[in-house]
C-alpha cells in the first residue's frame, strides 16, 4: 500500500465553517438545495494547528514583501513559505517560492496530503438556514455614542436628543438579518501519498529546495534514496518516528478552528473509514435515497466492507445505524493509521515495488 485513503464523518449543528455572506456554500442543481462547506484549505490549516499542537512546536514563519509605490503607499507583493522540510508543517504541508519578476528559480513542494472540501454527506443530509441576530447593549448606562454629521463634526448629546425626537430608535443596539448557518452530516476526504511523506525530491530542473537547504539536510542526518520520482533526500528515522504519531493524531482529532465563537459546535466525529483504495472508501460512508419516501436519503457507515476498516464512535448511534460503535473508536482509528504508515518501506520503496 503506497497510498492511504481516509474518509472523516462529522455532524455539525448551527454553526459557522467559513464566513463569506455568513456562511460558504454552493448549489446542489439536483436537489435545489444550498449547501454548505469548509474549503480544503482551511481543513489543512487545522489539521496542521493540531499537529502543531501535538509536537508542541511553533510552525514555520512566513515572509511577506511590500513595495512602496511613487505615492509613498505600501503594495502588497510576494509572500514566502519557508522552503524548510525541517519544520514538520512544511513537510508535510508543502511550500512555493517564487520571486517576483522571475530573478530566481521557483522552489514549490507539492503536499503528500491531498485534502478535500468538508462537504454534506447528502444534499438531503445537511443545509443552510437563517437567523436574525442583534448586538444589544441598551442595558450598559456607560455606553459612548458619537453621532456625526455631514462636516464630520460630533453631535453633543442636546443635538443628539433633538435629531432622536419623534423617532424610536436605540443607539446601543444594532439588527444583523440574514446570518447564515450550517447544520447536518457533513464527510472529508484524505489521501497520504507514502512514497513522498518523508522524501525531498533532488531535481535541479524542478527543484523543491534550494543547494543550501540541501547541505544543511545532508549535515543533519538525511540520506539520498531513490523513488519513483527521482532522486530523493529522506528524513532520518527518528524524525519519522516523532512525526508518524502526531500526523494520525492530527488527521483522526483535527477540527475547525476559525469558526465564530457565538456559533461554536463540536463537530464531533461520527466515524472514521481507512482503506487502500479510493473506490472502496468512498462507498464505506455513503447516503442513500430512501424508496418509501420522497426526498429522504439515509446515512450508511459500511462496518463489514472487504478492504476498508470502520471506526465508528458512540455519538454515530444517535444519527446512525449502527451495531459495532466503541467508545474509543477514534484512538483505534488514530493507531491503524500509525501502523500502517510505520510499515512503509521509506528507505527501499523501488525494491519493495519489484
């Protein structure tokens, strides 16, 4: 197995993913339903945060480029990754570097996770509703109002008295309509590409990393092998030991982190599918169509699928049916995906194929 697949099943009730127009979604043109999501980008940004969290390290800086134009205001230009398969979020991560006009070679790792969309299980399975929300503080006497007028100039309260006189309006609390927000069963996708997890590829016509960077990896333990790519550097063993643990930790335990606190849920985990085949893990947590009812689809956790193994949580129960949920689901989950990435033969990855 090269590849490792992971399909995550999560619910999450009245909440905010992403905020653009209150929440991220698109149309579903079959079901004619809205349908919410979190980008790929940002279930890589938390599972990176909880990786982090689990090494206890900072993750690797970044650097952002201004210019000043003829008007003396700042211009936003490149912004640089690190370029460092040291730092763990890099690594894992990937990175690009490419310097503005085209003065250097552009240094770009491609991610061995491929990450998807956080997605509805079904488009009957989750959605979308509004809600009318106020930020009310009429009950604070220490309030501070400034009203202002077509100079600019600030009102005192006598004008401010007579401007509210004959109307019934609150100036310490204020409407918000329309806030949008995101409910149900929702599934993501995750594919480890072993062959790269821990190699920095050596090509001088598509280069990952820089000759300095390369010296300071040799110098630091890692060794030159050969994969299906190329010529490779690969990570020192104990660095591969130190980071298997946290990763499966990080895929199986990540969460979203960016959402609004007033909106806050646990988006706890249903159930968890690890197989060697994409074909197999997409049908291990499915939805199907019910046929006594119109506009009825029902959630499927496959636990005796040939080629994939389940972990399904105790929460699954309430939402699901299901027969083996254990209550450390996710701790078993999180020790197959140790072991399986712990049994790759990083070192001699051509001859293991032969």
């Amino acid at each position: 197995m090269s590849t490792i697949y992971i399909r995550t099943l999560k619910r999450a009730e009245h909440t905010v993913f992403c905020v653009a127009d209150g929440q991220k979604h698109y149309y579903d043109p079959q079901f004619n339903r809205r349908i919410p999501f979190s980008s790929g980008q940002q279930v890589k940004r938390s599972l990176i945060d909880s990786l982090s969290k689990v090494l206890n390290e900072v993750p690797s800086p970044t650097t952002f480029v201004f210019s000043k134009n003829s008007k003396g205001e700042l211009k936003e230009d490149e912004v640089y990754a690190t370029c460092n398969p040291t730092y763990a979020d890099q690594l894992l991560g990937g990175w690009m570097k490419a310097e503005k006009g085209g003065k250097g070679r552009t240094i770009k790792r491609r991610s061995p996770l491929s990450i998807s969309a956080m997605r509805g299980l079904h488009p009957l399975l989750a959605g979308v509703d509004n809600e009318n929300v106020s930020f009310d503080r009429s009950d604070r006497p220490n309030n501070e109002v400034i009203v202002r007028d077509e100079r600019n100039n600030i009102l005192d309260e006598e004008e401010i008295a007579a401007l509210l006189q004959g109307k019934d309006r609150s100036l310490s609390r204020k409407w918000i309509p329309n806030n949008s927000r995101a409910t149900g069963l929702f599934v993501q996708d995750m594919a480890i590409d072993l062959r790269r997890l821990f190699c920095v590829l050596l090509n001088k016509l598509e280069p990952e990393i820089t000759d300095e960077t390369e010296a300071k990896l040799r110098v630091a333990g890692w060794q030159e092998t050969t994969t299906v790519f190329g010529t490779c550097l690969l990570a020192p063993l104990e660095v591969r030991e130190r980071l298997i643990p946290a990763l499966a930790h990080a895929i199986i335990n990540w969460s979203i982190t960016s959402n609004q606190s007033r909106t806050f849920s646990l988006m706890e985990t249903l159930a968890v599918s690890v197989s060697g085949n994409a074909n197999k893990i997409a049908g291990s947590i499915r939805a199907k169509l019910k046929e006594e009812e119109d506009n009825k689809a029902e959630p499927i956790i496959e636990e005796e699928m040939e080629g994939v193994e389940s972990f399904v949580t105790l929460a699954a129960g309430g939402y699901i049916r299901t027969r083996k949920e254990t209550a450390d689901a996710l701790e078993q989950a999180e020790k197959k995906l140790t072991d399986l990435m712990n049994e790759f033969d990083y070192e001699n990855q051509l001859l293991k194929a032969e």
